[in-house]
C-alpha cells in the first residue's frame, strides 16, 4: 500500500525553499549551504522522510542578534 504524501517543498525564486504539510507552510530553509543540504538530500533519501525531518526543525535557525527577545 503507498503511503499518503503529507510534505511537499517548492523552491523560491530567491533561492529558499518553502515546505508545507498539507499545504501549509511549516518551515522555510535559506541559506544557499542549507538549501544545497536540503535538495542534495531530496535527491539521495526518500522525499518524505527528508522533508519531515526539516519541518521539525526550528523555523528560522540563524540567529537575529536579538537580546531579550
């Protein structure tokens, strides 16, 4: 039985890439090092797999230089 395609991706025209469960934006990768990572592994891993792990990671990764915030 094949599995239901929860995550799908779409890569910007800035170069970030946008990942969606259901069609909603859980994560935004940037970062051309980062996107590299991401689409090399889309490539290589099962597509799923891959885009849940990066939708459980925290949005934003780089920090602002925010104190306090």
């Amino acid at each position: 039985m094949r599995t239901p395609r929860l995550f799908g991706y779409q890569q910007l025209h800035e170069g970030s890439v946008l990942i969606t469960r259901q069609c909603r934006t859980v994560n935004v990768v940037r970062g051309k090092e980062q996107v590299s990572e991401l689409l090399s592994a889309l490539e290589n891993e099962d597509t799923q797999a891959v885009l849940s792990r990066y939708a459980s990671r925290t949005r934003g990764t780089s920090t602002s230089g925010r104190a306090g915030a």
